[in-house]
C-alpha cells in the first residue's frame, strides 16, 4: 500500500515542487529541496500566455459538452434500459461497437463534414464531436446503471400517471444519481483532457482550449521545467478536485454499472 500511495503521491508533489521553483533554481539542483518558492511560474502562464483565456474555454467547453451527454445518454439509457424498445439489444451492441473505432481514425471525415457545414473553428463544431464521440460510452454505461434500478417503482409511478419524462425525472434520476455523477465525471475528464479535436477544429489562438495551449508553450520552453510543470498542475488541478470529491460516489456508480 505505501508503494502504490509513493508511485501517486511523489510525481504529483514533484510535479507541484517543480512549478515552484525558479528556472535557475532547478537547474542548480533538478531533485533537490528548493532554496525559494515563487507562484510567477503561474503568474506568467495565467497572464502573459493565455492559459487562463484557454481555462475558461475548457471549462465551458466541457460544461456543455457534459450536460449534453447527460441529458440524451440518460434518456436514452433508461429507454433501453427499462422501456420495451425494438431492437434494443442490437442499439446496445452497436455502441460497442462504435467504442473501438479509435478516435485519430474519425479526424478526416469529421473535418470535411464540419467544414461543409461552415462550423469548423467554432465551439459548436467542437461540442457536437465531443457530443458523437462521448454518447456511445454514456448510453451503454447508462443503460447497464438503469437496469439496475426495480421495475416495481417505474410500475408505481406509471399508475400514479406519470409519463416518461416525469418518471425520469422523479424516479430513474435520483436512484440513478451515483452513476450518472460517475458518468459526468469520466466524460469530464475525457472532453477537458482531449486534444486531436480541439487542436485541429479550433485553429484560432484566442478560442484555444487549455490542452493545446499548453500544449504548444511545453514546446517553446522545453528547457524552462518550472514553467511546463506549472501548466501540467493547473491542466490536472480540476480533474483532480473532482475526482477528490466525487470517489464515493464515483465507486458506487461502477459496482451498479457492473452489476455487483
């Protein structure tokens, strides 16, 4: 246990030690104990290389992107799930299928369909691919969740009147709310940490999200270590939050998902 706590917790304080530093300072000495601490590394990259502009594109990016996701993947999970669908089997199956076409292999034709539609360099093009790319996972996993949840309490609500919607919304949501945080999560961590996409669809510097920015400052300042790991903490800081705390939340929804 206190192998697997080192190999996690010493490269993140490494990491968090190194952003710290001066560039001078950790050349003098890459593994030592620093001789002074200073937050400029995060002052310049905040201010001076538009990684807090890019912050706040990832983050409403992936906002949007997220809710999205949620709100069809749940819908249609707990059609397929609860609901007496032709052919839900098959649509289950298909999007595993979907799930193994590597994403690098979609690039080409994505852009050619995003520029015929005019959409290519803005956040819609954007959010639409991560909405394709994200669904097939979300509807699968939100079917195997909803499955889980007892038939007898959709049976109670459709004598109480409710209708689709109002079920959902009364009934599959709140016991399902521990995996679809698990969902909103995992696809967070997937559109925030992206970067094929939103490199190639996004060309314009100021629409930049955060990944290909720091992205293309860790290749101007390959010898300034500081600097780069000062970008790698701030990219890591929210999933790192999230993840923090939703892990209860997060394990519940995978033994459901699972079927445990």
């Amino acid at each position: 246990m206190c192998v697997v706590a080192a190999t996690i917790i010493y490269p993140l304080f490494f990491v968090v030690a190194t952003s710290l530093r001066s560039n001078v300072d950790y050349k003098r000495d890459p593994f030592g104990i620093p001789t002074e601490w200073t937050i400029d590394n995060y002052l310049k990259l905040w201010n001076e290389y538009g990684v807090g502009r890019a912050f706040m594109n990832s983050l409403f990016v992936s906002t949007i992107s997220i809710t999205l996701i949620l709100f069809f993947a749940t819908l249609a999970g707990y059609a397929l799930a609860k609901l007496p669908v032709f052919g839900a089997k098959f649509f289950t199956s298909t999007f595993v299928s979907v799930m193994l076409i590597p994403g690098p292999v979609l690039i080409i034709p994505i852009y050619l369909v995003l520029a015929r539609l005019g959409i290519v360099g803005d956040y819609s093009g954007l959010i639409l691919v991560y909405l394709a790319t994200g669904l097939p996972f979300a509807i699968f996993f939100s079917t195997l969740s909803f499955r889980a949840i007892p038939d007898e309490l959709l049976e109670a609500a459709r004598v109480d009147g409710a209708g689709f919607f109002r079920t959902y919304w009364s009934v599959v949501r709140p016991l399902g709310s521990s995996a679809i945080a698990t969902l909103a999560v995992l696809q967070f961590l997937g559109t925030w940490n992206e970067l094929i996409y939103s490199l190639i669809l996004i060309p314009d510097a100021k629409m930049k999200l955060l990944t290909p920015t720091l992205a293309s400052i860790g290749k101007r300042f390959l010898t300034d270590q500081p600097l780069t790991s000062a970008g790698l903490f701030i990219t890591a800081m929210v999933p790192l939050l999230m993840l923090t705390f939703a892990s209860k939340y997060i394990m519940r929804g995978l033994q459901v998902g699972l079927g445990r």
